[in-house]
C-alpha cells in the first residue's frame, strides 16, 4: 500500500497547467481516475475512497480551476479532456477505468469518445446528456466569500451546458466498452430523462438508479459501492443493445442554475 497520505494532494506539470491528485491502493492494482462535479475536487471522492483504494489504485484529480490545480481563467469541457489524457500520459498509464460525476462525466465521455483505447470502463453518475437544455437556464449567481473553484469556470461551462456541441451528443455511440450509469432518483437537481437519455445513447451502458439526489456517492455510499465495485471487478459482464435499466425512478425536473456541484 503507498505509504504518501490520500488527503495531501501531490502535483504534475500537464497540458501546460499544474494538476493537483491524490493517491490510494496498491501501486501494482488496476489504475481508476476519479472525475469529480463542478465545483467540487479530488477530496470528494473520501466517503467512498477506501473500500475503491482495496483493489484499485485511485487517482482523484483536481480538474482545472478546482481545488489546487491551477486556475488559468481559460476553460472549457474539451480543454478539461485534454488535461486529463496528459495527466494519465504523465503517469505513463495507458489503460484505465474511470468513475466521473455530472461535470466530471461529460470531460470521461469525451474522453472515451476521443481515446477510446486509453478508457478500460466508465462510470457516470448522474450525468445528464448533452442536450440543449430547453427552456435555457439563467446564468448563476456567485456565492459569497471565497471559494474552492474558479468562477469563471462556471461562468464558462455554463454556456455550453445550454447549448452543447452537438458533435458530443452524436458521437456518444462511439463509446464501445462497458458503462455503468447511476441515477440520483427524483431528489436529484438533474433532469432524470436526460440521464436515461444518455445511457440509452451509450451503446451497451446499464443504467441503475440510487435514490439518492445528485451526490449519490457522498449521501448512499453503501448503495453505490454495491453497483459500482461489482462492475469494476467485472467490466466485460455488460449487455449490448438498449440501456438496462434497474430500479426506475419518477422523473425530476431540469438541474438547478446554481454552479455547483454539477
């Protein structure tokens, strides 16, 4: 077991940026990257870090402009992909499986659709599809007092929240490896349609539901284990064809406009 501490984050120089992770597990066990929310960071990840650490060696990023990664003012989904495949080169890891939440998930599906060889299996949670959001949401108000993100990343993933690139919608389908999807259930601030949506886009993707809201993995971690830990141990157990759907819930309504966590 590496002995450096899981809460002190260590940094590497990627895409031009500095990137703060944390690690845990085994250095010889199976790579997994955490990918978290908007407005969140790596340390999110700690009511479900140790039981993923057992059998898994866990990378937990910062994303650009979160936590202590650097905040460069210039953001987008594509940028953030970008930092993270030369985060994984830096690592020189070649091969990994990937758990991503709301934000987190689309940077992991444009990932996967853009190196589809570089992401073993993925799981999403609660991660809404792609889709231009109808009506539009209004851009959110800055909390007050300091925070752990940079607002102008809010401001900036925002706009495409609204009115996404439709080439990331279309080429969802190019995503052929095993995906788990968890829906928070109808407490969750986002539209449980477009979670399913996406999971039927998804080819083979099984889509479970967690009620739970948003945060599935901070408010029922036990519940989430139980989906997440069998999958990573058996990715290659997935079924072709239409999203499986285990545990349907009543549909919520479109995500809230304050920044975080999404």
């Amino acid at each position: 077991m590496d002995q450096h501490p899981a809460d002190q984050p260590r940094t590497l120089r990627a895409h031009g940026i500095t990137l703060a992770y944390r690690v845990a597990g085994p250095e010889d066990a199976p790579p997994l990257l955490l990918l978290h929310a908007r407005g969140e960071g790596g340390t999110d990840w700690q009511p479900v870090l140790g039981p993923l650490a057992h059998r898994h060696r866990v990378y937990a990023l910062d994303l650009r402009g979160h936590g202590a990664s650097t905040w460069p003012g210039q953001y987008s989904y594509e940028l953030m992909r970008d930092d993270v495949h030369a985060f994984l080169g830096a690592l020189g890891l070649t091969r990994v499986d990937v758990l991503a939440h709301s934000m987190g998930g689309l940077v992991a599906c444009l990932l996967a659709q853009d190196r589809p060889r570089l992401v073993r299996s993925l799981v999403l949670e609660d991660v809404p599809a792609p889709l231009p959001l109808d009506p539009p949401r209004p851009p959110p108000a800055r909390p007050e007092g300091p925070l752990t993100f940079d607002w102008r990343m809010v401001l900036a993933t925002e706009r495409p929240r609204n009115q996404p690139d439709p080439a990331w919608w279309r080429r969802m389908d190019r995503i052929d490896l095993p995906v788990l999807a968890i829906a928070g259930g109808p407490d969750s601030v986002v539209d449980q349609v477009s979670v399913a949506a996406l999971a039927e886009r998804i080819p083979g993707a099984r889509l479970v539901t967690v009620d739970a809201g948003h945060l599935v993995h901070a408010t029922r971690p036990d519940a989430f284990l139980a989906h997440v830990l069998p999958f990573l141990d058996t990715p290659g157990g997935r079924v072709r064809g239409r999203a499986q759907e285990e545990n349907p819930s009543r549909h919520g309504p479109f995500g809230s406009p304050l920044p975080g966590p999404r």
